[in-house]
C-alpha cells in the first residue's frame, strides 16, 4: 500500500481498522510502522472522529506501529 491509496482508503473507511477489509488493514498497520506521514493522517483521523477519546494519539500510534514491528 502506498501512501495515496491509504489515503483514499482512511477517507473512505475511517480510522477504525475493524471496518477495513483485512488484507488492507494489515497494509495499512505495516505502511504506518515505516511512513510517518501516514501515521500523522490516521492521528488526525482518530482525532476527528472521536476528539474526547484522543486525548493520548501519540501513545496509540506507537501501539500500532509496535504491533506492526512484531506482526501482529
């Protein structure tokens, strides 16, 4: 996955990786673990969708990123 189809894809579908087919979700989790970018665009995904629950983004981009590093 590159970083305009993920795009496309978190404005499509939303920042909650349950609603993605699978196999996308699991792109998107390893393209967020290397691109920066991308893990900026679903911080601020998350942020607009649920800002009351937000409050530690940082902290659940890092999770993913960590969970991409082992293969989860």
């Amino acid at each position: 996955m590159d970083l305009p189809e993920f795009r496309r894809l978190l404005a499509a579908l939303g920042p909650d990786l349950a609603d993605w087919p699978a196999d996308a979700a699991d792109e998107a989790v390893v393209l967020m673990a290397g691109e920066p970018q991308a893990q900026d665009l679903f911080a601020r995904a998350v942020a607009e969708t649920a800002p009351d629950e937000t409050a530690d983004i940082p902290a659940l981009v890092d999770r993913i990123v960590e969970q991409a590093r082992r293969g989860e």
